[in-house]
C-alpha cells in the first residue's frame, strides 16, 4: 500500500475564482506552489489532486476544458521538477447528492482503491472545511491552508471542533510541515 499526499485544487493550487475557473486563461497557481509539488514529489508519496468542480454540471465549463485544465497543471508540476501522479474530480451539483462532492469522502475512497493508497497514512491538503471533513472521515491527517477560501473557512474550525487541525499560510508552507512530519519517524505516534 502506498501513501499520499491528497490536494484540493482550487484555493491551494491556484486561485479561487468565486465565479468558477472556467478556462486556462483563469487557471493562475499560486506563489511557490510548483516547488512546493516538487518537494511533496521528493517524499515519495503519491501526489493526487482531489477536486470539486460543480461547474461542469452547472453548464458553466465542460469537461474537456476541465482535463486541459488538468494536463496543464500537470505539466508545469513536472517542469518544476515535481508531479501530480493522478486527477479526481466530482462533476455533481451539491443537489445531486453524490458520493463523491467533499465533504463526502467519494474522491479519496476512489483514489485509493485504483491507486492502493493506505489513507490513513495519508495527508490532505485544503482551502476548505470539506477538505478538512472528507479527510477525517477516511482516517488522514488533514492540513488547512489560508489560500483561497481558507481565511473565512479557518475561521470556523474551532465551532467545528476541529481546533486541532493544523492550519498554514499557504501550500508551500503546508509542504514544509509534511516534510518535517516524514524526516522525523520517530515523532510518528507508533499506533
Ligand atoms: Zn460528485
């Protein structure tokens, strides 16, 4: 079983666009974001980005423009010198009722069964208490970050009851954090 470090797209990756990205030209990665894969890259962990993207079923963006939207990404990981092995997006409207829009665990249930990821050994990066939500319901360390939506979602971790979820400015410092937790395995609980 292999591990990964799971990535929401929008808000951690690139900038959130509130009226959706729709397009490559709103595609826009955040400062320090391709070193930051590169880093993630480096442990080993499978890197996946895991993404809401309700716009497709809102008619707002169809799903061709989506997966350019995808390869593009993918390539500038990997001319960073970094990679996004793999892509899950959920497609649904929140009325749909899916199994796979965050905060249900759809997404990284299917993950790691095509990819044999352990999640609980697992991490997953987001913008979002969704984010924060679907990882704790498979069992991984979920880690928010301050891009994006993160502010005003940060905010209500502590009514939440999820004042222990570790919180950072952005990806690259959220990188840092999960190098550190991998360079120190004796810090690891031994459950
Ligand atoms: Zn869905």
């Amino acid at each position: 079983m292999r591990r990964a470090v799971f990535l929401d797209r929008d808000g951690v990756i690139n900038e959130n666009r509130p009226d959706y990205v729709k397009n490559l030209e709103e595609f826009v990665v955040l400062p320090g974001v391709l070193q930051a894969l590169r880093l993630l890259g480096s442990t080993g962990m499978l890197v996946i980005v895991v993404s809401n993207q309700s716009a497709i079923n809102r008619g707002l963006v169809s799903r061709e423009t989506v997966e350019e939207i995808h390869r593009r990404m993918m390539d500038l990981a990997q001319a960073a010198g970094g990679r996004i092995d793999a892509v899950f997006y959920c497609p649904h409207r929140p009325e749909e009722g899916c199994e796979c829009r965050k905060p249900r665990p759809g997404l990284l249930v299917e993950a790691a069964r095509r990819l044999e990821v352990n999640l609980p050994e697992s991490y997953m990066v987001g913008d979002a208490l969704s984010d924060v939500q679907a990882a704790l319901a498979v069992g991984a360390q979920p880690l928010m970050v301050l891009t994006g939506r993160g502010r005003e979602q940060a905010a209500r971790l502590l009514e939440q009851g999820l004042g222990k979820v570790p919180v950072f400015e952005d990806l690259p410092e959220a990188a840092a954090w999960i190098l550190r937790q991998e360079g120190a395995p004796a810090g690891r609980c031994p459950v």
